[in-house]
C-alpha cells in the first residue's frame, strides 16, 4: 500500500552552507543503500527532507531495511500516495488507511492537513476539522488530542495526496561522505567492527586494515574478517580492507623479545603500519576497538605505550569508556556479533605470553625493539607492499 518514504532529518545541526553539502551526501547515500533493492526510486530533495519515491511494484521491506542503515537520517515515513479526487474520497482513502493500518485503534489522534498547492479547495484548518470528523464517526474508539496526539495523521496535498502517519526512527549520525576518511584496524572480534560503525556514522568513510597470520591463522579467520568489513560497509558504504601478512614480523619479536611484552611489542608494529596506510591513503585517523582495562593491552600504560608510536594521526576508540556488554549490544544491534564470535583463531592469541605484562615501561619496550633493528624496517616494507587490498561492500 506504500509507494514513497518521507526521509527525515535533524536540521538544527546543518546550517548554512553545509546543509547543501549534507543534503546532496545524504541523497547520494539514499540512492546508493537503494541499489539493490528491487524496485525503481525516485529520490530527490524537497524543503527540508528527502522524498523517495517507487516507480511501480518494489519490495516494501528491502527498501526499509536499506534506509534504516543510512546514516544522517532521522526519521523515515512510510507515505501512501492518493490521486486528488475530491474532499470525500480523500475521508474514505484515509478511513481505510486507518483500518488498514492500525488494527488496535484506541489512540489519540490529530489531523495536520498541509497544502503546498494553494489551489486546494479547502483551507488546511477546514481539513483537519473535516477530516477528523470523519475519522471519529467511522472509528468510535478513536480520540482527538491537539496538544500531544499518540498518532500524528499528515495530510499533504501537492500534486497528488501524501498520507502518512508512521515513524520509523533512522540510523542517526552524519551521511557518510561529509567527515572526512579514516583507517580502522579491524580483527575478526566484536569491538572493532563496531568501532567502525561508530565512527562511521558521524559521516567518515572507512578504510581497514587486518594483520593476519598465515598459516597460523587460516583462510577461513581472514573471510570472517571479509565478511565483517561487508557488515560494517551496509551502513558506510565501500570499505576497502588492507590484509598485511604480519607472520614474519610476528615470529620476528617473538624470537628477539621478551615474551611477556610480545603482544605490546606487537600492537606497535600494528599501529605504525597502519599508520603508514592510513597517510597512504587520505586518512586523517586510526581507529580501533580499545577499551580501557578490558585486557593487559589496553590497560591506561599499555594504551600510553602502543600510541606513542603513532606519530601524525589521532587515535579514535569510540568505546574507551564502554563496558563489553555494551559493545555486544551494539554489535548485536548493527548485526555484526553473529559473526564476530564465530570461533576462528586470532593472530594475536596465538603467541599470547602467560603473563603480558600490564604496567609496560616504555624504556623497556624501546630497548627490546632496538634488538629488532632494521631487519624488522625491511620486514615492514615487504609486508606493506604486498599487503592484499579486497573491495568489501555489499
Ligand atoms: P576486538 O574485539 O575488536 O578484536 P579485542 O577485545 O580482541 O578487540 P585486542 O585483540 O587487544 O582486543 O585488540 C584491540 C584492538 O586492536 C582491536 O579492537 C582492533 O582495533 C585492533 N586489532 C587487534 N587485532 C587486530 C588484527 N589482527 N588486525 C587489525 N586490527 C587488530
Ligand atoms: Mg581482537
């Protein structure tokens, strides 16, 4: 029965010349989360609002799922669209909408009847009136409530009649595209896909990078990864994902270094070569899943220590201050912790020292990476240059 969605979205926060930037980035990504729904739509900028319209039959709940992952939208309005045939068939259209659509009618209500086309033969006023009357004798349970009606009934008359009264909260956040581009380190575990997300939605496009481990860790670990990045790229669009072979670079600190700080020693490496990427690549951050004290390496020391190496970004961790169980309800919610907890090995945790340290000194660890000298510079290079670079989206 629905042929347009009414797109939504928080005016407050664009003014100015950034609403037009934000309105065109917010179409492209409307068009582009509709790409592959069956159907054909119209999407074009009104006033305040996107309106996206179906061109002949589509499929109502695809194109819902795909809006609802647009980020920098609000709100999103089912509409029904209604040929003008005169005030009563208009009252007996929106009777049957009404029953139609709401089988437990015992609600308030108000009528808010606009005419962007003044040639209407009634005054706005007139139809809220009119319109209500209609409604409260065809359904008695039904009331009216001016001031804060549980059901808001929109009346547009245009060129045709817009109709609708549902809302359906949006994903919120910016359209992907207005802030700029960061790189995210992504593993195969639950906080960092969301982490992506969460940056993602304030309108940044994502770059990711995986270190794996081969033969350490297997095919399937790295299309797990693949397949999170696909996740995250529902909602961000294309996300190109650098897999660097970090195998050498592991077994090398593993042979040279203190067991304990391996893992410190190792989340350096990362960080630098991400780092490397991300400029590579327009990046103006790092992003990962880091959450004060949820294990040895991302104790308030260790944090201090691994981010010394990052010399020119920032470092974005959405979830600092998160517990866990709030990140598995994000990822639950962005539909990405099904997939996060499949049991495939991590590079990480397969050298993992029976104590890592907690409390790293950063003298200490600088020390026992001199052992690592330039062998560990070329090994780097080798596994930036032949890193792979896999297209995720959907
Ligand atoms: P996650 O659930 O995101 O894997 P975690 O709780 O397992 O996090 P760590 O393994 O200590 O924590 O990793 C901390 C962060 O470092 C991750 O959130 C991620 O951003 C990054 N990271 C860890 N391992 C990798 C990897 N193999 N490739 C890319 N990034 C990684
Ligand atoms: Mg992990």
């Amino acid at each position: 029965m629905f042929q347009a969605f009414l797109i939504k979205y928080a005016e407050i926060a664009i003014k100015g010349k950034n609403r037009n930037l934000f309105e065109d980035a917010l179409v492209r990504q409307v068009r582009r989360a509709l790409k592959s729904v069956e159907g054909s739509f119209l999407v074009e900028k009104t006033r305040g609002r996107v309106n996206v319209t179906a061109e002949g039959d589509f499929d109502y709940d695809g194109a819902l799922d795909a809006l609802k992952k647009v980020f920098g939208i609000t709100a999103i309005c089912p509409v029904v669209v209604l040929e003008d045939n005169g005030f009563e068939k208009l009252a007996e259209d929106t009777v049957s909408y009404i029953s139609k659509v709401y089988k437990d009618r015992n609600f308030t209500f108000k009528i808010n009847a606009r005419r962007a086309r003044k040639n209407y033969p009634m005054e706005s006023m007139e139809i809220n009136a009119s319109l209500g009357e209609k409604l409260l004798n065809a359904f008695p349970e039904l009331k009216v409530d001016v001031h804060s009606p549980e059901v808001m009934i929109n009346v547009e008359i245009r060129e045709k009649i817009y109709l609708y009264s549902i809302v359906i909260p949006g994903a919120g956040g910016m359209p992907t595209g207005t802030g700029g581009k960061a790189m995210l380190l992504l593993s195969g575990g639950i906080d960092s896909p969301a982490a992506g997300y969460r940056i993602a939605k304030r309108g940044v496009v994502l770059n990711a990078v995986y270190f794996h481990a081969p033969p350490y860790t297997s095919e399937r670990a790295k299309q797990k990864v693949v397949d999170l990045a696909k996740i995250i790229s529902a909602y961000s669009g294309t996300i190109w994902l650098h897999v660097v072979n970090f195998t050498e670079i592991q077994k090398y600190i593993y042979e040279k270094c203190p067991h304990e700080e391996l893992t410190i020693i190792m989340r350096r490496y990362m960080m630098r070569i991400a780092e490397r990427l991300a400029l590579e690549n327009d990046c103006m951050a790092l992003v990962t899943g880091e959450s004060i004290g949820q294990v040895a390496s991302q104790t308030m020391a260790s944090l201090m220590v691994t981010n010394e190496v990052v010399e020119k970004l920032p470092v974005f961790r959405p979830f600092i201050g998160s517990d866990k169980q709030e990140i598995v309800e994000l990822s639950k919610e962005i539909g990405s912790y099904e997939t996060s907890i499949l049991p495939f090995e991590d590079c990480c945790t397969i050298w993992v020292a029976k104590h890592p340290v907690t409390k790293p000194s950063p003298e200490r660890i600088r020390k026992h990476e001199r052992f690592l000298s330039d062998e560990i510079d070329r090994m780097m290079e080798t596994a930036i240059k032949n890193r792979e670079v896999i297209k995720a989206e959907v």
